[in-house]
C-alpha cells in the first residue's frame, strides 16, 4: 500500500502498521519490532549483550518534524572510566584525559568538551594553573596529577 500522504500527525502504531504493510522483511531490511511493557527487562538484556540503549516511545506519539520530543526517551548504559587529566583548553572548553600505564608512561586517550558546569570549569581552571608545565598555542600542559571519572557511551580501540 503505496502512499504519497504525509504520516507525521499519524500515531506511532499506525505509522508502524502501515509500514510493515509496505515492506517485505528480509536480511536487509526490517521494521523495528516494538516491545510493549517490560522496559527494565529489555534495558538490562541490552546492557548484557553490549548494546548502548533503548528508545522509549509512547505508542500515541505523533512525529514532530525537526522537534524533540519528550514523547520518545533514549536510556543509554553508560561506562565510567577513571582517567588522568593531561591539559585543556579554552575555546571551546576541552580536557585531554588519559590513563597511566603500567610501566609509569602515560597514553592520551581522549578530548572531553561536554558535560562541564560553570562552576566545575571554574574551579578547574583554580586548580590548574598552579600546576601547568608548559603552553603550546592554546593548550596547557598540566602536571599528571588531576584525575577525574569520564562518562562514555562505547570504548574505541579499548582505550579507557
């Protein structure tokens, strides 16, 4: 059932049932099932296999255009890893994270610019200046004695 309508002011479940009438399932292709109840026990079978998450969404929800919605939720699992702190940077605001190895070295593993309060930059930047090495264009260098916990969604190549 071909349709040149727009289905945006269609609930979810019948945009959903139109489209399953519309394409044939196969290896490349598939409409998302949708699971109704039991959120907590797909979240955690999720976190089990590695998966990052889930979207929540209300089966009466329409589809706002270029809008969030407080209709459709994302629940991620995020990791914490402990890190050292190498340097930052001011514009925009960007911590370089790192872990120390075995054998005493350290190995840069990250750019950190999101998730900092004003107050916690402020009291950073305090801290900081009495221990930075060395200035190169817009990075300070900071004596590897700052650690802090980094929130990420997925390791790359296992670094942290």
């Amino acid at each position: 059932m071909a349709t040149d309508k727009t289905l945006t002011n269609k609930l979810l479940v019948e945009r959903k049932e139109i489209l399953s009438s519309m394409i044939e399932p196969s290896n490349s292709l598939l409409v998302t099932p949708s699971i109704v109840g039991n959120g907590s026990s797909i979240f955690q079978l999720t976190k089990d296999r590695g998966m990052e998450g889930i979207v929540g969404k209300r089966s009466n929800s329409t589809y706002k255009t270029n809008h969030r919605s407080h209709e459709w939720l994302k629940y991620k699992h995020f990791k914490i890893a402990d890190v050292v702190i190498f340097g930052y940077k001011e514009n925009p605001f960007t911590m370089l994270v790192g872990k120390r190895l075995n054998n005493g070295k350290y190995k840069p593993l990250a750019n950190v610019e999101f998730g900092f309060k004003p107050e916690e930059k402020t009291a950073f930047r305090e801290i900081a200046k009495q221990i930075v090495t060395k200035v190169e264009q817009d990075m300070m260098w900071l004596e590897p004695r700052l650690c802090c916990k980094v929130q990420y969604l997925e390791k790359i190549h296992q670094v942290l």
